[in-house]
C-alpha cells in the first residue's frame, strides 16, 4: 500500500512540474536586469506604498465561502451582445478605440494602432477557470489588421494572454511593456529588437509617439512568485493627444501627482471592476476611480476591466452602475462602448447603457 501511495504522489508531482513547465507561465527575468531600477528591492518590485495583495486578517475560508456562495447575477443572464467590426475594412482619420471586453482594446491616433493588453482566451492558465463570458470572445488576433504597436501593462493573465500574443507577432512593428516582462515575450518567440521594456519615468518615442511608463499600485507574477517583474501605467502623448493608460491599479496618491505633472489629458482609460473586500488596495473601486480620473484632469473617462470575465464576487454590472452614479456631480464625460464598438472619443458622448438590456432579462 505504501508503494502505491508513494507511486501515486510521484504520478501527481511529475504531472504538476510538468504543467509548471509550459510555456503558458513564460519566464522569469534575470535579477542583473532589473537591478538598476529603483523600485527593485531585495528581489522582488515594490509599490509607492505599503501594499498587501491580501488585507490582513482576511480568511481563506471566507473567501472559498465567497466563490461557492456567488450571486447569481455575477455572471451575464444571457449571452452579451457584440458589435463585430470588421477591423480589416475601417476607413476613418479621426482617433478612435475599440474596446474587446475586459482590459483589451485598440487605439488608433494619428494613424497609429496601438493594441492593448490583447487577452483572448482564458484569464488563467488553467482551462476551467477564468472563462470568458459567452460571446465575448468573438475577437481573436486574425481578426487583427497590422499593428504598430502593442503595449502590455503587465504580466497577469487577464492582461498578458500567451496563445493572442504569438499569433499576433507576425502583423506587429514593435512590442513596449513594463520592466520584466519582456522575459515573457522572448520566451514566447519575439526578437529582442521589436521589445521595449520601461522602468516607471522612463519614455520611449516610437513613430512620433511619446510613450511614459508611470506608477500603479499593483503586483505581477504568472506562477507562485510575485513581484518578479513590473507593473505600470503609461502617458501617451501625440500631437494632438494626450492619453492616461491606466492599466490595473488600486488607489494611491501617484494619480494627483501624474496629474499635476503631466496632465490635463484628454482621454483617460481606467479599471473598473474586479474589486472585492479582501483586496482593497490593488484594484479601484469605482468610486475612487472617479476620484482618481478627477485628480489626472481627464477629460473624458472610458471604464474597462469589466465586461468579460468575472474574477471578483460582485454582480457583473455593479461596476458600471456605481461608477455612473459617483459621476453624476463631476464634469467627467464617461463613455460606456458596447464592446467591438467603433468610438471616436473625440465627439460628443452617444454611448448607450447596453448591458441594462441584457440584465433585465
């Protein structure tokens, strides 16, 4: 008996290592890389602020009891509805954004496309978890003209997504990401030449754009390790633009300071959603993500990190509706795109509330 249960426990390891070894989880970065940044310490990368991934005192129990215990209207009731435009045929000189759900979408200013952490498939490496709400995926990467640019926020698996990222390698110029994170994309088959990893404060101009990486209070890892590699935000400046990337951030006082020393901006594209009471600090509430677009002078505010996965317990449209309401006394114009949505975010807002139709069913 005790062969069999030490034959079994060889079986079960061998298949794990085996899984941890896929390319689904990248690489790490060598620690002689990322040395010369200042928010590189004793390993790992830190926040501006003290921050815990977990609030202390939180319960895995409770938080089992949550995933078991979810409301039902944590997911959509019905399939969402999708405007599937054909990419391949726009014909347009003005800037617009197509938004793909969650935090992937595509940005095209002054003739540039800029595709934004392009996820998909799963946000997990694991098939089971992490699906996407039905319909949401009709957008995969052939669907894609050529790209100029993709830029990667960081390496989480609802930003950084393996199977888009190699199928779109051939139709792209050049790939900017945080520090770190371009281990990934090397892992994956991109030469190093089309590869631009930014430590925060750092820039990069590409095409006569002027991209900045910036603060966010967040955390990175693909495996067990967290920190390995970099997160951020980034400033987009064009010249006629200028945009505030904001990638998965909690709240902190890098947004008033980004304000003051780059803003007002025109447009800014902020998360909104997968917030839960056990990690209070590294996603915004959509209160406080008003606040923080508030605080960098936008103009204009776009929600993203909703709509297509559900991996937090909140109902799949709180988000949204909270956030509306914590605007109304704002001079923020918040546009809400259906996703797959052609929006030139330079007019008048025409947005609809498209998801009430499918939750009132």
């Amino acid at each position: 008996m005790i062969m069999y249960i030490g034959l079994a426990i060889a079986v079960i390891a061998f298949f794990v290592l085996s899984f941890l070894n896929t390319s689904v989880f990248g690489a790490e970065p060598k620690e002689e890389d990322l040395n010369h940044s200042k928010n590189f310490r004793d390993g790992v990368f830190h926040n501006q602020s003290l921050t815990e991934v977990m609030r202390p005192g939180a319960s895995y129990f409770e938080l089992i009891k949550d995933l078991l215990t979810k409301p039902k209207n944590n997911t959509p009731n019905q399939p969402v509805e999708v405007i599937k435009t054909d990419l391949l045929q726009i014909n347009s000189t003005e800037p617009y954004l197509i938004w793909f759900g969650h935090s992937s979408y595509l940005l095209v200013v002054d003739g540039k496309k800029i595709l934004v952490d392009p996820v998909f498939h799963n946000a997990s490496p694991v098939p089971i978890f992490g699906k996407p709400y039905p319909a949401t995926h009709n957008y995969q990467a052939e669907d894609f003209p050529e790209i100029d640019l993709i830029l990667i926020s960081h390496d989480h698996y609802d930003h950084l997504d393996e199977k888009a990222i190699r199928k779109l390698i051939p139709k792209t110029k050049h790939f900017l990401t945080s520090l770190g994170v371009d281990a990934h994309l090397k892992h994956w088959g991109i030469s190093t030449e089309k590869i631009t990893a930014l430590d925060w404060d750092q820039e990069f101009s590409f095409e006569g754009l002027k991209f900045t990486a910036a603060p966010a209070r967040h955390f990175s890892g693909r495996k067990f390790k967290r920190g390995n590699t970099l997160w951020s935000s980034f400033i987009l400046k064009t010249a006629t633009q200028q945009i505030y990337l904001g990638g998965d951030s909690g709240y902190d006082e890098h947004f008033k300071l980004i304000g003051e020393q780059h803003g007002p901006f025109d447009l800014a594209i902020l998360e909104c959603g997968q917030y839960g009471r056990d990690w209070p600090k590294i996603h915004l509430l959509p209160e406080e993500m008003i606040k923080a677009a508030s605080e960098l002078h936008a103009k204009k505010l776009i929600p993203v990190h909703w709509g297509k996965f559900s991996l937090a317990f909140h109902p799949w449209t709180e988000p949204i509706e909270r956030a509306l309401i914590a605007s109304e006394n704002t001079e923020i114009d918040i546009y809400t795109p259906q996703i797959g949505e052609l929006l030139h975010f330079n007019e008048a807002n025409k947005t609809t509330k498209w998801w009430r139709a499918i939750n009132s069913i």
